[in-house]
C-alpha cells in the first residue's frame, strides 16, 4: 500500500531564510508526487508536482520540490520565505496501479510552517 | 478560485441525524473525491467516483455513502451521526489523467452535538 510521511509537525523559519518541507513516500510503482497547500478555513491548493523528468520540480509562488529516488523523498523548498508562506503544507502520493480511473491519493499528516518577522 | 463548489459550507445537527453534503466539480472533471479532515486524523480520503462509477474506497464507514449523478455532481452521505463526525469534509475533483492534480472545495465543516 502507498503511503505519505511528513516527519515534522511543524517547520519554523525566520523570514528571508530558506525554507524545507520535508516528505518521504512509499509505492510499488512509479511515484506521482503532489506538493498542496491550506490557508485557514480554505480548501486545499495544488502547489507543484513530480511525474517523472527532472528531479527538481518548480511550483507556484516560488516554490520547487527536489526528488530522490534513492532516498525515496520529495521534499519542498523556497530560497527565501516569506511570511504569507505560513500555511499547512501536504504530501501526496497518486496511486496509479489499478486502471479505468481508479487513482487512490493518499495524503500526509501536513506540516504547519510558521515563517517568523 | 478552485472551480469546486461545496455546500453547505457549514452545518449544525444534533447526533443521530442524516445529512446531505454537495459537490459540483470543476467544469470537463470526470473524477470527484471526498476527504475527511479532523484534527487528530489529518486528511483521510473517503471515496472517489469516475463518470458516475465508484472507483476507489478509502476509510468510509459504513454509515457513510456517496454517488456521483449523471451530471458529475456528487453527494455524500452521512447518517447516524455520532459526534466522532465532526470535520471539515472536502469535495475535490481531478480530470483524471497521471497528471491532473485535484482541485478542492472549501469544504463543508459538519458539527454534530
């Protein structure tokens, strides 16, 4: 079974410093890898994703995901943050095993990043 | 704005009850999925529907059901709501291909008392 780990419950970081969110999966076949992202009392923003190419994924407001395969991780990063970044930020993992549309995403727990003035 | 409507956007019952939650997906998205979210679950998918075909079942009780309509629009379900219910419930659709990322509502915040 596919699955999602974000090991940290919450990532802090000064305002201007680089920012990591971490993320480690687990499929039986190819990954198809999501970055999405929550504001408060909001649905869901899809952010950036990995199918299959260049390690390095570039996404909206900045952001870019860095894949490794040998590490099995895709973890998100921005050079510089900023304080509207602060958010609930997800993982996902599209299951793409089965056939006829059948597309099981598995979400992880998320990470509140808290991006400080 | 994500083209995903949700309703209602929040609703109060008292246990024991059925409620109805409503998702119309992103105009040409044939795929529709439903999420849970509570505090100390994070975000569990529920189920998901393909042009009207259930497709993928997730932590869905038994209490719970949903179907999508020959429009694409969908409606899920709950009955003898217990106060364990209470959650942020989110409707998101996906064009369906590999690369097609799904697109959220805001969803539905059920408080059961």
């Amino acid at each position: 079974a596919q699955s999602v780990a974000q090991p940290e419950d919450q990532v802090n970081v000064a305002e201007g410093n680089p920012l990591t969110v971490k993320c480690t999966y687990s499929v039986s076949g190819n990954p198809y890898l999501f970055w999405y992202v929550q504001y408060p009392n909001r649905g869901l923003q899809f952010l950036l994703k990995y199918i299959t190419g260049d390690n390095l994924v570039k996404g909206s407001y900045g952001f870019e995901a860095e894949f490794n395969k040998s590490q099995t991780s895709f973890h998100l990063k921005k050079p510089s943050a900023l304080v509207s970044d602060s958010a609930l930020y997800f993982c996902a993992v599209r299951d793409m095993t089965g056939s006829g549309g059948y597309q099981k995403v598995t979400f992880g727990i998320g990470t509140k990043l808290q991006v400080i003035p | 704005d994500s083209g995903v409507t949700q309703t209602p956007k929040h609703l109060i019952t008292a246990t024991g009850q059925r409620v109805t939650l409503r998702c119309s997906p992103r105009s040409g998205d044939l795929s529709v999925y439903w999420y849970q979210q509570s505090l100390d679950q994070g975000l569990q998918f529920l189920i998901q529907y393909y042009n009207g075909e259930e497709r993928a079942k997730g932590n869905i009780l038994e209490r719970f059901s949903a179907q999508q309509f020959p429009d694409l629009h969908s409606e899920l379900n709950l009955s003898s709501l217990e106060l364990g219910d209470s959650a942020l419930y989110f409707c998101a659709s996906s064009g369906g291909g590999v690369n097609s990322p799904l697109h959220f509502g805001n969803g539905t915040r059920l408080t059961v008392t």
